[in-house]
C-alpha cells in the first residue's frame, strides 16, 4: 500500500478528492491531508510512514505548491508529484518539469486524466519496489552463500578476499571464534507450513541478534544451511574480554524468549588465528549439537570450557533390576522418580554426552518394551533423532514406560466393579499375602461367594489366577534382571523357595534356572 498526501487551500478540493477515487483499487491510501506548503511539511517531519505520491495546488498561501516540492527534493528524491492548477501558465508548467513533476492537472480536474496519471505512477512504483526486493534478495542469497561457504571450508582464499570486499565483510582481524544459535522446537517436522513457521521464527532470531550484537564490534550474522543462526566474531586482540561476549549471547538468548517466546541453545566454537581456520571452530560449535544434549537451564556451551572439565572416571551404576521390580509393581510414581533421578545422577557424573543419556535411556525403554506381548520398538528409536534437549529424552522415557504400564495393567471393561477391585488388588499386593478371605474382609462379602463370582466371571479360581500373576511377575525378572532364584521368589509372593520351584516348574514347563539358561543361550 502506497501513501498518498493531497495540499490545496481550497476545503472542496481536499473533500472532494477524497471519494472522487476509489484509492484502493490502486493499492493507494490518503494518509493526510494540508491546508497549504507549510503545514504540508510539518506533516512530513511528523509522519513516520513515507509519501510516495504529492497531490499539491501549485497557488497557495506561506509556502507555494513549486517551494514545496523544492524543499521535499532535499530530504526526499524518490517522491512523486502531481500538480493542480486554475489557470494554465507555461512558466508554472516548465518550473514543474524541471522539478520532475508526473502531471500538471488543470482545475476543473479531469478525472480520467488524473486516474490515468495515477495508474502510471502506481505501476511505476510498483516496479521500483519488485527492483528494489529482488536487489536486497539477490544481495543477501550472495551473502548467505559465500559465508555457508567460509564456515564449510568450501571457498579459496582469494576468492573470499575478493567477495569480502563486495559484501563488506572484514577479514582484517586476528582472531575469530564462531558460535551457533539453535532454536529450540517441539516438533522438528520441517515440512509444509511447520517450516514456513520456522524460517520466520529464524528471520525475527537474525533481527534480535543483530540489534544484539551491535556492541561486540566486528560480528558477521547469517542463517546457515542447517537452519542454524551463526556468529562469526572477529576480535583484535586475543585478551578481548570473553565475558562480555557470554553477556551478550545471554542477553540474545532473553530477548528471543521475550519476544518469540522460544528456547535457543547456544554454543561456541574454538577462538582460531586466522580467518582461514574459521571452518575449524565452526565444526566444533556445531558438533557441539551432536555430541551433547542441551542442559536443564539452557547454558551458554562452549567448547574450550568443555574440554577443560575433569569428568569422573568411574561409570555411574544404574539399579536397572530395581527398575524392573518398579515395573513389575505397577508404580507410576516410583517409576518416573526413578527416570528423573537417574538422568540427575548422569549429570553428578559428568555424563553429559548424547551417547552416555541415549544408552541409558534405550536400555531404560527396552526393560519395559519386552514386559509387553506385542512390542513396537519403533517407538523407542524413532523419536531420538528429534529430541535436543534432557527434559526431551527424560519425557519420552518416561511416556515410552507409561505406555507399557498401560499394557501392562489392562483390565477388561466387561468385568463387574467386584472383579475389577480384585484384579487391581492382586497388581497391587501379589508381593503379600492374598487370599479370598482378606479380599472378602476390605470387600465386605462372604469369601465363598466372592469365589463363586471369580470363577464364573473369570474362568479360574481365584488362587489360581494369583498363581499364575506371580509366576508370570518371577518369568519377567529371571529374565530382566541377575536376582538369585530364591530372591525372585520372596519378590514375588512366595517365602518358601521350594514351593516357589515347583509352582514355575509346573506352570512354565521349566525350572527357574532352566529358563534362564535357556534365555541367556538364545542370546548369544
């Protein structure tokens, strides 16, 4: 939408023109409106959105229509204008093409002509802002793919001296050090509108790093070809204070959260010695992205300070046979304090490595994965190669685990409210003692009763179903875990072991260590 400013002394004028024309229809808008040349240009000191087109009289009090363009040439080259006149003189006429004036309109204004002028002017200003889109496009696509190149360490040496003088860029520094900004998703599907919303969100990241980064002197801004936000920092003097680039990246990092409301992760790459080993700190700030998952807070990583940290020699211990009876006990609570705890203790140890958080996690999931008849370990992997931060991973563990517990306690919806209360009794408290006689006692029912109905609504005796629950609790964890058989037997509800060996071996067709065996030999 282009502006339109009309000055005429005469009030009919400016009414008048007003509706005489549908602006609109030409992508025009009447921004304001002056009484004479004076007012005229106090508008236009005032008025934050510029004129593109000056309707004025040419006869006016204070200040004429000539003075007027003859001031706004001095400040403004690019507006046009269109002179109104009562009364043809050929002296206004050439002192207003001398001015560069569209039209002289003589009044009574001839609409037609005044139409026909304003088309013109329109499809040229049109044409002048396509130019000028298309210049600053091609300016920053040549930009973009000379500095992708630089970091990539896909460009010679001469020719990036040549194209640095082009764009502008110095090289004339002694030190570099380039950081890289990631922005923070939820879903990192980059398909379709998703992207089109990224490729903002990164547009208005450039914009506040680089109002950011004004102080820091000598900073080189683009997006690469990752998506990523890179820094390219030129110092000087290599005893430049590094504390104030931290400052600085932070103070990014808040303003981006303020405005877009969006977490980014920001790392930095080695200070190098000279602008051809850019490409050096540039791939250790973005390895940074590979090997390390973003830590609760979000802090600034870099990698000098990285590789000066005295991490634990000794690998964490993870109680994975705790976490099976956790599962095994169907406490959600528990379990997902246990997740989180887990990853705490990683982090106390220095484990802040992708790899180290990924094992632990896949070893996690794949504990409750094989409690499940039907396991879809798609589940498991596939997400891994979206998440970037630890709350991500620890999320997906702990919904990955819900899932199975989901499974793993199904009830079905056919059953009375009685045997539903049962069923839940025995997931809950198979480690103790269990009978019909302490169920009908909470229930208040008479045990035989409460037999009759186990039997008819669910096929077995009631013994015999807790039986079988146990059995099936100690298969899992001679398989899942290295507890010794009479361990998994007290676990599971049996104090005495003998009984417990007979109960499996009838039940399962082997004894417990026969089908332990058996396991560990399929999997070798």
């Amino acid at each position: 939408m282009h502006n339109i400013l009309i000055v005429d002394d005469e009030p009919l004028i400016l009414e008048g023109l007003r509706s005489v024309i549908e602006w609109e229809k030409y992508g025009l808008r009447i921004a304001g409106q002056a009484s004479n040349g004076e007012e005229a240009l106090e508008f236009l000191r005032n008025h934050n959105e510029g004129i593109d087109i000056l309707i004025t009289d040419i006869t006016m009090p204070k200040l004429t229509g000539l003075e007027l363009i003859q001031q706004i040439k001095v400040f403004d080259s690019k507006m046009r204008f269109i002179i109104l006149s009562g009364y043809e003189q050929f002296e206004y006429l050439k002192a207003g093409m001398s001015l560069g004036i569209e039209n002289y309109i003589l009044k009574p204004i001839n609409i037609h002509e005044l139409e026909s002028t304003i088309e013109q002017i329109v499809e040229v200003l049109n044409q002048e802002d396509v130019e000028q889109f298309h210049a600053k496009e091609d300016w920053q696509v040549l930009r973009n793919n000379i500095l992708n190149r630089w970091v990539t360490g896909n460009i010679g040496r001469q020719e990036l001296q040549h194209r640095s003088k082009v764009l502008n860029i110095s090289l004339d520094c002694s030190f570099f050090t380039v950081a890289a900004i990631r922005l923070i998703t939820e879903q990192d599907d980059d398909e379709g509108q998703d992207k089109l919303h990224r490729n903002q969100l990164m547009d208005e990241c450039y914009r506040i790093a680089v109002k950011s980064l004004e102080q820091l002197g000598t900073v080189i801004v683009f997006i690469d070809m990752e998506g990523d936000l890179v820094l390219i920092i030129a110092e000087r003097d290599e005893a430049e204070n590094k504390e104030e680039l931290y400052c600085v990246l932070e103070q990014v990092q808040c303003e981006i959260m303020h405005e877009l409301e969006k977490s980014v992760w920001i790392t930095i790459g080695s200070k190098e010695h000279a602008f051809q080993e850019v490409p050096n700190s540039y791939k250790k700030a973005k390895s940074l992205y590979v090997d390390h998952l973003m830590l609760p807070g979000y802090p600034i990583i870099d990698v000098e300070q990285l590789s000066k940290m005295v991490l634990h020699e000794e690998k964490l211990e993870i109680d994975y046979e705790e976490f099976t009876k956790l599962l095994l006990s169907g406490d959600r609570e528990a379990t997902n304090q246990f997740i989180a705890e887990t990853f705490e203790k990683l982090f106390g140890c220095g484990m802040i490595t992708r790899i180290d958080n990924y094992n632990v996690a896949i070893e996690l999931m794949l504990i409750a994965k094989k409690m499940e008849k039907n396991s879809n370990f798609s589940a498991v992997f596939n997400p891994l190669l979206r998440i970037h931060t630890i709350e991500q991973l620890v999320h997906h563990v702990q919904e990955s685990v819900k899932e199975t517990l989901d499974q793993l306690s199904l009830v079905n919806d056919e059953l009375s409210p009685n045997m539903r209360y049962m069923v839940d009794q025995v997931s809950k408290h198979y480690r103790e003692e269990l009978s019909l006689k302490t169920l009908s006692q909470r229930m208040e029912m008479h045990p035989n009763y409460l037999g009759q109905l186990f039997q008819k609504e669910m096929g077995r005796s009631f013994s015999d179903y807790v039986n079988q629950f146990r059995i099936e609790k100690a298969r899992q964890l001679l398989l899942q875990t290295t507890l010794l058989t009479n361990e998994i037997a007290a676990e599971v509800g049996y104090p005495d072991p003998a009984y417990f060996y007979r109960q499996f071996k009838k039940s399962v067709g082997v004894s417990p260590t026969e089908l332990r065996n058996m396991y560990k030999k399929a999997r070798s």
